[in-house]
C-alpha cells in the first residue's frame, strides 16, 4: 500500500512535466534553427577520447531488476575512458564495487526537487566546458508505464538534436526545422541561447530525476505485489499442508483407539 501510494505521487509528477519538457524542447530547437551562425561550446562536438556518464540508481532496494538493467547499460563503457556521476546510493555502490572512476556522487529524494537537479547538471557541463571530458551520457530509466520501465543511454552534452530522455512527440518533430519564419531576437540570440542553454540543461536533468523516480516507484511497487502474491500462495500451500498432517493425526489416534477398545473386548 505504501509502495502503490509513492508510486502514484511520482507517475503524477512524471507526466505532469512532460507537456512543459516537451514544450522547453521545441523552444530551444526553434531558436537555434533561426540562428544557425550562433557558436556556443555546449555545441562542440569534438571527438570522443573521455566521457562522462550520469549514472541515475536507486537508494534502497527491493525493486526488482530495475538496477541491475542500468549496470549493465553502464558496463558497456570503457573504465579506462569513462568518468562516472552517480544519483542515488546504489549507483554510487555499484561503481566503487566495479572498480571505475567515480567523478561526483549525488543524491535526490522521493520527491525530486528542482534544487536536486542544478547542481548535477553545472557539475556535468563545467567537465564539458574545461574539456575533461568530451561527451556527456546519461544512463537512466524511462518510465512507460506501472509494468514497463525502459533502461536507456542518452546524449546530454554537446547539446544536439534530443538532448535528455527523449520527449513523447518530439522524435519527429520536424515541422520545426522546416519553419523558415522570420526570427527576431532581443538582445541577441547569443544573449538569448546562452541564457536558455542553461535552464535547458537543468530541466532535462530535473525530468531525467522525476522519470527515473517513477521507474523505480513502479517497480517497487510491483516487486511488492509480487512478494505479497508469493506470501499468499505460501501461506495457502503451507495451511494445506498443515490441515494434512493434523487429519492424519486425527485419524492415526482414532485407529489407535478403535483398536484398543476392540483389543479390550
């Protein structure tokens, strides 16, 4: 019942973000479609020696396969060329476990905040930005729905065409790149992009929280159905067998006893 309560408050919180996300994405590729000379350095792509990947588990356990389908996303890197963020203990646990390189550890509530968020996607960009890394990847879930919760990698920096878990709609947004409308930006769209990139940024990485909450809320709370289905059938298993061993008795020590008044006789 607990499970099932946080669960629903995190489904909400997911979808409730999403038309906004989606909307946030379309902003950003609408202006930087009607400013195609704009030069930023989230928009570098150079070429991969180092990476840098957002590893987002779980705090507890008893969620089913939902961690162990991210580790093994997360081991397809190379330790030698990958520096690993972590969101949530057991992410943090599974890389000092593995042996990698662990960059920053963070964590975030059942609740995600926005607050949460910030100081993931600044700690990302300025690795990007210094040029430690040349690539930025989350790892995380996708929630689908209560039974389907998807493992995913995504590109977060350089920023490109989707950045973040991929938006609903927003795959073949193309109506967007054909819009050849006429654009005007105040100040400048350098002030502008450069101002919006990093809202940007942290929202994606907010969302990314908020799906990856939902994931887990739901996979709890199907782990916890299933424990409560498995106690049922063992407990019903186990009164069966109890109910046979005792009518066995009974009838042992009614033989018993027929037997000693025939004897008697």
């Amino acid at each position: 019942m607990v499970a099932a309560s946080k669960m629903r408050t995190a489904q909400e919180a997911t979808l409730s973000t999403r038309p906004f996300g989606q909307l946030l994405y379309r902003m950003r590729r609408t202006a930087t479609t009607h400013a195609p000379d704009f030069i930023h350095p989230l928009l570098a792509t150079r070429a991969v020696r180092r990476r840098a990947v957002i590893l987002f588990g779980t705090d507890k356990g008893l969620c089913g396969a939902l961690n162990s389908n991210l580790f093994r996303l997360a081991m397809q890197f190379d330790p030698a060329t990958t520096l690993f963020i972590t969101a949530g203990k057991r992410a943090a646990q599974f890389i000092a476990r593995t042996g990698r390189r662990l960059a920053a550890e963070f964590t975030f509530a059942d609740s995600p905040r926005f607050a949460e968020a910030r100081p993931i996607a600044a700690f990302a960009r300025d690795l990007f930005l210094k040029g430690d890394v040349d690539q930025v990847l989350i790892v995380a879930t996708r929630f689908i729905n209560t039974l389907i919760q998807q493992p995913s990698v995504v590109e977060f920096l350089p920023i490109g065409e989707i950045t973040g878990l991929k938006i609903p709609g927003a795959e073949s947004d193309g109506d967007v790149a054909a819009d050849t409308g006429e654009v005007l930006f105040e100040f400048s769209a350098e002030t502008v992009l450069a101002y919006l990139f990093g809202h940007y940024l942290n929202i994606y990485v907010y969302r990314v929280m908020l799906e990856a909450k939902a994931s887990e809320q739901s996979a709890r709370m199907v782990a916890m159905q299933n424990a409560t289905d498995s106690a049922a059938g063992l407990i019903k298993d186990l009164t069966l067998e109890y109910n046979n061993v005792r009518q066995t008795n009974i009838t042992k020590e009614l033989l018993e006893i027929a037997g000693g008044q025939l004897g008697n006789d």
